[in-house]
C-alpha cells in the first residue's frame, strides 16, 4: 500500500467512526422521542377520555334539568287546572243558588 492509500483509509476510518457516532446520536434522539412520542399519545388518549366522560355528564345534567323543568311545569299545570276547577265549581254554585 502506497502512502496515499495508506492517508486515505485512515481518513476513511476517522469519517467513517464520525458517521457511526452520529448514527448512533440519532438513534438516540429518534429513541427519546418515541418515548415522548408515546407520552403524549397516552396524555391525548386520557384528555380524550376526560372529553368524553364530561360530555356524558353534561347531557346527564342537560336530561336533570330538562325532566325538572318538566316537573316543575306539570305542577304549574296542575295547579292552574286545580283553580280552573275551583272556579267552575264557583260558578255552579252561583248558578245553582
């Protein structure tokens, strides 16, 4: 081997141990953003539960609320209906006298 061979292997060598090293950094980099990767798919996946278990409520409460105004209307009702009776019965009376 030649002197110039001999400076280019050795050139190669170097150039070649950098880009292994690099490699192996972003292996690295590519390994810890998988795992942050998979952090934020979990946080995503529990914020998504949270979305869906408050929506659920907030219809529980939207279905509290609508059969309690439903109560509290039927009872207006019945009473209205109560004095209009109150009131036939009144004028029965009067016709009746």
């Amino acid at each position: 081997m030649t002197e110039d061979h001999k400076r280019l292997m050795a050139v190669f060598e170097v150039r070649l141990h950098d880009l292994i090293s690099v490699c192996e950094e972003r292996m690295q980099t590519i390994t810890e953003l998988n795992k942050v990767l998979a952090t934020k798919e979990e946080e995503l996946e529990q914020a998504l539960q949270m979305i869906q278990e408050l929506n659920t409520r907030y219809d529980n409460v939207l279905t509290a609320k609508v059969v309690s105004a439903d109560e509290g209307e039927l009872k207006n009702a019945k009473m209205r209906l109560s004095k209009l009776v109150r009131e036939v019965d009144k004028c029965i009376a009067l016709l009746n006298e």
